[in-house]
C-alpha cells in the first residue's frame, strides 16, 4: 500500500518499475560521477481530474501509465547530473508543468548500482547489496508549486560482525527458549531513511557512518546498535531533521562452535526479529 507525505487520497494511480539505464559511454564526465545512471522509478499522481476514470470509465483527462513509463525513460535524457534526488525532483517538476491536470505526484527512484573494475575503467560489475533510495511528493498551489516531501535512504544493508555483539538479560518466562549469548556472530539487515528537506547529504557519507559505526560499536542489543548509528547521524549532519531505521536480525543459525574461536553457521530459519527506531532532533 502506497502512502502520501500531503495525507490519504481518494485516487492516485502511476507506473511502478521503470528501469532506466543512462551510459556516458564516451568523453568527459563529472567529478565523483559515474558513467552509468541506473534507477528503478516509480510514479504515482493524483487530483480529482483523474476521478471519472474510476466513476465512469472517461479518461478523457488520463494520461496513460505506458505514457509516464515512456516520459520517465526519455526525460531521463534531459536530466543532467546523477543524483537520485535531483532526478525525482527533475521528473516531479518536468511532469507537473507538462500535465496541468495533474495536482500531486510522488516519485521515488532506487539505484541499480554498478562500480568500475578500475579506477577511469569502461567496465563495470554490479554493486551493493546496498542500494540508495530517494523520494519526493510535489503539490500543485494556484500557480506554483510546493514541495511536500523529500526523503533519502538505503535499503539492504547486510553487515556481519565476527564478535563484540551481545543478547543477554532479556525476561526469562516458561515461552523463553534463547540462551543468554555474551559473545555472538551478528548478521543483521538494515533500511534507513532520512528528512532532507533542510538540505541534501550525499548518500555515500551516510554509507560511511553507518559501516563505520557498526564496526567501531560492541553492542548489548541490535536495538543500541541502530540507536547508535541513528544518533551519529543526527551528530554528523546537522539538515537530518529525523531518520528513521529498520533493522532485521538474521543472525546465522550455529551449527557448531570451539568456543569464541572457530565456528560454522548456516542461514537462520524464519520467523525473523524485526526493530524499528525513529529519532528526531
């Protein structure tokens, strides 16, 4: 279920995974700039123009989803620069003056990351896990425009830690079957988003933090380690009005240990914990 920064809506509709693949395959490009823009775009509008579609079949004001999956790949052309924020905003705008009909749009893009097997190489692998996100919703006020929402993020993060990890302490009933753990393998997944509306953070810093302070930090809880990560955001970037975070806890299923010393894991059997964490400045 989608959801609107501007509140629910009676009707939107869009076009979701749409892969747009941008090559400079020749001549100069931009410092800190790769030659390959990948993203996947999802585009969704509303207004009450848009409502006799549903009513009664007219779609005389409609323009069809083919149509914005087709304007979201040739633009992707027009739009100079690559960075996941600006492109979503590029788009939003681009497709509000186009369409007046139109009275708010959200559009959210995630990179398909390449890396270059070398530094200036023409040849590249594929990236992550880790991917960035962006998201922005745009309203149309009278004759200008209004920026309701803007957000980035990373999704996937998977990060294993050998020790300085903990679980212990937690209450012990008759449905307790986990054993105290001073010393644990962490394999933990993580999301994170962040409010930009006071300013952009480039999302390679934010990558920086967040592997820098999984491996500094010896945790008691995959909840203190997310508060940890979170609170070092907010320390280090002062526009991060709020992030929020979601990590997975798919710590490996021990198949045999020698102690704290050698051990063989396998991949842990779902159900799987999931902790959320919201902090604000």
């Amino acid at each position: 279920m989608n959801r609107f920064a501007s509140g629910p809506k009676r009707n939107y509709y869009g076009k979701g995974d749409v892969i747009v693949y941008r090559l400079a395959r020749s001549g100069p490009v931009a410092e800190q700039e790769s030659r390959v823009f990948a993203v996947n775009v999802q585009m969704l509008i509303y207004g009450e123009a848009f409502w006799p579609t549903y009513t009664t079949g007219d779609n005389t004001q409609l323009v069809a989803t083919d149509s914005m999956k087709n304007f979201i790949q040739r633009e992707a052309m027009n739009f100079e620069g690559s960075a996941l924020l600006e492109f979503c905003r590029f788009l939003a705008e681009t497709f509000l003056a186009k369409y007046p009909q139109t009275e708010g749009i959200q559009v959210s893009a995630e990179e398909i990351p390449y890396t270059p097997l070398s530094q200036g190489s023409v040849a590249f692998q594929p990236g992550g896990p880790e991917r960035a996100t962006s998201r922005i919703e745009m309203t149309r006020n009278s004759e200008s425009l209004s920026l309701v929402e803007q957000v980035c993020g990373f999704r996937n993060f998977r990060l294993l830690r050998l020790s300085g990890s903990a679980f212990k302490g937690f209450i012990r009933d008759e449905y307790t079957t986990l054993p105290d753990i001073a010393n644990r393998p962490l394999h933990m997944w993580l999301d994170l988003e962040w409010d930009c509306s006071d300013g952009v953070v480039a999302p390679a810093s934010v990558r920086t933090v967040v592997q820098t302070t999984f491996q500094q930090f010896e945790s008691g809880s995959i909840q203190q380690v997310i508060y940890q990560i979170g609170s070092r955001l907010l320390h280090d970037f002062p526009s991060i009005s709020e992030v929020r975070l979601e990590a997975n806890n798919r710590t490996w299923d021990t198949i045999a240990e020698q102690g704290e010393t050698v051990g063989v894991y396998t991949d842990p059997r779902p159900p799987f914990g999931c902790l959320g964490l919201t902090l604000r400045r």
